[in-house]
C-alpha cells in the first residue's frame, strides 16, 4: 500500500507465480477497507475480471472476503475469503 499523487491509497496484489494487478481503497475506516482491482485475467474464471474486496485490520493481519466478476457480459462470479499478514 501507498499513497497515489491524488492522495488516495493504492497497492498491488501478487500471487506467488508472478502475476500482479493494482487495486485502489474504496472506503477506509479505523479497522477496514474496501479496495477494488484494476481489470485483470482471472486463471479461474478465464475472463477479465474486476475483484472488489472487504477486508479487516488486526494489527500486522488483514482477513476479508472477495468478489471477481467477469467485465464483458457474462455472469462469472469467483467469491472467497483470504487472510494475509505483512511481512517483515
């Protein structure tokens, strides 16, 4: 995570074979945010894809859950939950 020039907070989502796609807070609050992806290539779905996620801040931990829908009319939907903690 890190501040854009307009002053909003932007990050980047990696998966551990290399694959990475830029997400930007949608709200913000003292425990949780709400980001959403840039248009990426979902291997699951096998459509571009737009992820929005919820998620909850407990100190070096965030857990939450996501949505991917398929940008281009079709109904593909991939929901889930993650967890994830910063490394050090």
């Amino acid at each position: 995570w890190s501040r854009s020039p307009e002053g909003g907070l932007t990050g980047q989502i990696a998966f551990r074979p290399g694959e990475k796609y830029a997400v930007k807070v949608v709200s913000m609050s003292d425990n949780s945010l709400v980001y959403e992806s840039e248009p990426h290539q979902s291997p699951t779905l096998k459509a571009q894809v737009v992820t929005r996620s919820e998620a909850r801040l407990s100190g070096d931990s965030l857990t939450g859950t996501y949505e991917a829908r398929a940008t281009a009319g079709e109904d593909k939907v991939l929901r889930g939950r993650f967890a994830a903690a910063r490394r050090r």
